[in-house]
C-alpha cells in the first residue's frame, strides 16, 4: 500500500517528491509576504541558479559614475554639487538652501 502523505508535488514540474528530498524555496510576493514553493532538488538548483544570475545582472547599470557639477547660489552665496546623472531631463535648479535658482551660476 501506497502512503500518499510521504510524498509531495514539485510546484514547478508537478514530480512527486518523498518528503525527505523536498525542497523549500522562499518566494517573496508583491506584498512583501514570505510564501514558500516545495519544489523537488533539480528545480530548486534550477531556481537558485537563476536568482544568483539575475543578481550579477542587476548590479550592472549602477557602475554609472557620478559627473558633479559645481553650482554657486550668489542669492545666499552656498555653494553645492549637483550629479548630473540624477539632474534628469528638465535641467531646472534651484539653490538647496533658499530655494531659488535664478541666481545660480555654473562653476564647472
Ligand atoms: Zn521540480
Ligand atoms: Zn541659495
């Protein structure tokens, strides 16, 4: 006789697995909660594999390096830099002490 209860269902290859050999992968969902996929050894390998690699991936775009522009407010004469990266397309300043930015001059 066949016990049913020692065995589980890969949630991604639908195999039976003994309980032994299951595997739990955390899965965070869209709401910040914790759900865990039983999954059988090969796609758990698969799955982890797959996380590690979109890891390295993600980490690429941020190598952009920072271009500082040297801005100098003459309505209350505080200097500060700007990372042109972050300044985006609309290019509008102003002073992050009095909050102007008709008196800002470039000091590149
Ligand atoms: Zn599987
Ligand atoms: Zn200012």
């Amino acid at each position: 006789m066949m016990d049913f209860h020692k065995t589980k269902a890969c949630q991604n290859c639908t195999i039976s697995v003994p309980l032994e050999k299951v595997h739990l992968y955390p899965l965070t969902l869209n709401g910040g909660q914790i759900s865990n996929l039983i999954l059988c050894e090969k796609c758990y390998l698969e799955k982890k594999s797959i996380q590690q690699q979109s890891k390295i991936q993600d980490e690429k775009p941020k190598k952009t390096k920072p271009i500082y522009m040297h801005y100098f407010c003459e309505q209350c004469k505080y200097r500060f830099r700007i990372d042109e990266n972050k300044l985006g397309v609309s290019k509008s300043l102003s002073c992050p002490y009095c909050g102007k930015g008709d008196k800002l001059s470039c000091a590149k």
